[in-house]
C-alpha cells in the first residue's frame, strides 16, 4: 500500500516534501489536478467533485491513506466527503481507506492546542491579543474554517483572513519573480491595512505559497514567525500512522507523481524547491 497526496497542482509538493522527510520508507503517490487548476475560484460543489475524484484516482493507484494537500479542498470539501461519501466508498472497495486534510494539524500548531480541545467560553476581557494572519485562496476564506477553528479553541488569537485570488495560478504557471513578489507584497500590503498594522504570526494558508515562503518572509516585517503547515501536517501524519496499522504506507521507498494535466517536466520553481527535478506521468 502507499500513502497518496493531492492537490490541485504543484502546491502539495511543499507537504509532500515534509512527509517524506518524515517517511523515507514509505510509499507516496502525488496527484496533481493540473487539468481543473486552480481550485481557488471554483464553486464548493466543483470542489467536492474534483477532490473525490482525485481520492479515487489515487485508492486506484494502491493508496490506503489519502492526505489532501490543499487547504482549499480540506476546507471546502473534506467533511463532506468523510460523511457522505467515503463509508459507502470504504464498503464498496473492502479494504480500509481513509482521508485526512491539513488544517486539523495547522490549527494544532497555530493554537498550540489538540484538536479536541475546546476552550470554554469565560466572559474576562483578553488583555493581549495575538493577531494571526492567513494568506489563503479565496474558496478557503469564504469557508472562514481558521477564524471559526481557533476561535472555539482561543480567545486571545484574532485571525485576519486575506485571500489572494491569483496567487496559486501565478506560481502555478512559474510566472517572474517580480510578479510574484509584486503579488506577494500587494497581499501583505493589504491585510496590514485591514488589520492597522502587520500580523503578529502568518499561516500560509495555501500549500503553493509554501513554495513562494521566501516572498512571504521578505514582505513581513524581519522575524514574523511563519506556522509551518507542511511540517505540522507531516508530524500528524507520522502520530496517526502510528495509531493506525491499517493503513500500511509501505516500506519500499517508492515515489509517483501523476498528473491530470501535461505530463513531464514540472516548472522550475518546482526544481529549486524540491532540488531536483521532477517529471509526472498522466493520471
Ligand atoms: N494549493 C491549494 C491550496 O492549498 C490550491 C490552490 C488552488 O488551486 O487555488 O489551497
């Protein structure tokens, strides 16, 4: 068995990196959705489509575990999927398959809080408040799944949400760096204005900005501590495969990278952030 990871495009690669530093032994198999990115812009019901058919492809590729890699189609479409669709799917295939997503583990590392944890509503005034800033599509800010997760858990945290509509399409394409930048900055520009000054903390709330941290790092002001959703999501990933027997990531070492899109080389953006090249083959 091997562990899938999917994203609508090059993005998951960031969480995917994580994992397998994580993982040297296990399995992966990694599928973009290049032919329907970004999702970003899409309808829910859009994304709930895409994002099921992506777990497919990849339980037909030998996958027993599938992490989605993409904040939009954790946000958007995960719930739906794990209530209506994968019980009958699970009983349907005989074997035990699963779907996890990013955020449980973001908002773990955000809070500093486990998932079950639910603070208890106490009237007294927060004295300092934490202002957390999240960079995300704009399909994941319309969910408000940060502000309504951290909230129940923290009262002294207020999250400001921005969503960067043309972000990921961007980085997608491997457009100049000075477009990046200029975007980046734009987006940093604007929720420092909305929030009266920069945010204390940042989530980049999108995996395909993980690959672009280093714009995110130059346009905050010096040291704002970026949460690190790859490397918090692969730590959850590890604790749970731990728990979890069933869903045996394999011992080979074995890597896949399946496209919907163009088959081949990937952008060099991805070169420079993986450190190698990589070449896909059509899902
Ligand atoms: N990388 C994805 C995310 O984390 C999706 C970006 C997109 O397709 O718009 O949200």
């Amino acid at each position: 068995m091997a562990i899938g990871v999917f994203d609508s495009g090059i993005g998951g690669l960031s969480v995917h990196h994580a994992l397998v530093g994580r993982l040297p032994d296990a399995d992966f198999v990694y599928l973009a959705d290049q032919a329907n990115t970004p999702y970003g812009g899409r309808t829910g019901e859009e994304i709930v489509d895409l994002t099921r058919a992506g777990c497919e492809r990849l339980f037909d590729a030998g996958c027993s575990l599938v992490i989605l890699a993409c904040n939009t189609a954790a946000a958007v479409a995960l719930r739906r999927l794990q209530q209506t669709w994968l019980p009958g799917y699970r009983r349907a295939l005989g074997r035990p398959v699963n779907v996890l997503g990013i955020i449980v583990p973001t908002i773990e590392a955000a809070t500093g809080l486990p998932w079950e944890h639910e603070a208890e509503r106490r009237g007294d005034k927060v004295e300092q408040l934490d202002v957390l800033g999240i960079f995300s599509t704009p399909a994941t800010t319309r969910s408000r799944v940060y502000e309504i997760e951290i909230d129940k858990r923290r009262q002294d945290v207020a999250v400001f949400s921005e969503p960067c509509p043309d972000l990921a399409r961007l980085i997608e394409q491997d457009a100049p760096e000075a477009e990046l930048r200029a975007a980046v900055e734009g987006h940093v520009a604007a929720l420092s204005r909305r929030i009266g000054r920069p945010p204390d903390r940042a989530i980049l709330g999108c995996t395909h900005y993980e690959i672009t941290a280093a714009l995110f790092r130059d346009a905050l002001p010096p040291g704002t501590p970026l949460i690190h959703q790859p490397l918090a999501t692969a730590e959850a990933i590890e604790v749970y495969l731990a728990r979890h027997p069933e869903f045996e990531p394999g011992t080979r070492g074995g890597r896949r990278f399946l496209t919907t899109g163009r088959p081949g080389a990937q952008n060099g953006l991805v070169s420079r952030f993986w450190g190698e090249p990589l070449t896909f083959d059509p899902a």
